[in-house]
C-alpha cells in the first residue's frame, strides 16, 4: 500500500525534530533542510536543493552540513562521531536567520553559518533520505520560532 504525505512548507526561522535509528554499519543517516521537496538523488552525482546534513556518511567517517552541494567546498565537518548500529539518535535542528545548527542528543554537532540563506520558493521544504543505509525515522517535529 502506498501512502502520499501531505506537503507543507517551512518558515524561515524553524526548528526540526526527529529521532532516527540506523541498522547499518555504514552510518550515512542523511536529510534535506530547505530544499524544493520535489528533487532527489538519481545517482552519486547530486546537487541538492537545500542544506543536506549528514551524519555518519562516507562509511561512517563524516558528518557534514552542506549548502546545495555535500562535496562542496563550503561544506561544514563536524567531530568525528560515528554512527551505532540499532542506536536511536534524536536529531535536533534549528534555523535562526542566517544560523542552521544541528544537534544529535542534545550536543551540538555542527553549525553552518551562511551569508545568503536559502529561503522562500524552491527552499521550503524537508526530506528524510536513505542513500543505502536501512534507517528508521520517528516522531518528526516542526516548530516555527
């Protein structure tokens, strides 16, 4: 059975809440902030449309938040934590301004400062991703601030 969710748009000050469960080895447990809500990764080759932030990717050596391109230059490395296979991990992430900061259990993970922030048409949107890595995503909660 088939199950189409609704589409809602972000605003521009928001923060995003989830937990997440990865049963691989390889981490990769990957979503899109601010994108279009319609583009996807066809193939390795991926300009995004928003900010993708990643944690546990490239087998589990990098988490990184990225604006359009997760091999950009302008990328932001956090620590080097990797994931736990079977750990469930509550994701926090808020925008305020120009500020994306990302939280994994309550300690900051990374911060993306961006000059010109992705926002109106094109940039609303949110996306869960799973590359090839058997994940588990719950209790997803949106907050405009």
């Amino acid at each position: 059975m088939s199950r189409r969710l609704a589409s809602v748009t972000l605003p521009d000050d928001v923060r995003v809440e989830f937990t997440v469960r990865s049963e691989s080895a390889s981490g990769d447990i990957k979503v899109e902030l601010f994108g279009d809500g319609v583009s996807k990764a066809t193939s390795e080759s991926y300009t995004a449309t928003g900010y993708v932030v990643i944690f546990g990717g490239w087998n589990n050596s990098l988490n990184v938040v990225a604006r359009l391109d997760e091999h950009g230059a302008d990328r932001v490395v956090g620590p080097k934590l990797r994931v736990e296979p079977g750990k469930t991990y509550r994701f926090a992430m808020e925008r305020r301004g120009s500020l994306l900061t990302v939280h994994v259990d309550g300690v900051e993970l990374m911060r993306f400062d961006d000059p010109e922030p992705l926002r109106g048409r094109g940039h609303d949107h949110f996306a869960f991703n799973d590359w090839e890595a058997k994940l588990a995503f719950d209790d997803l909660r949106i907050t405009p601030l």
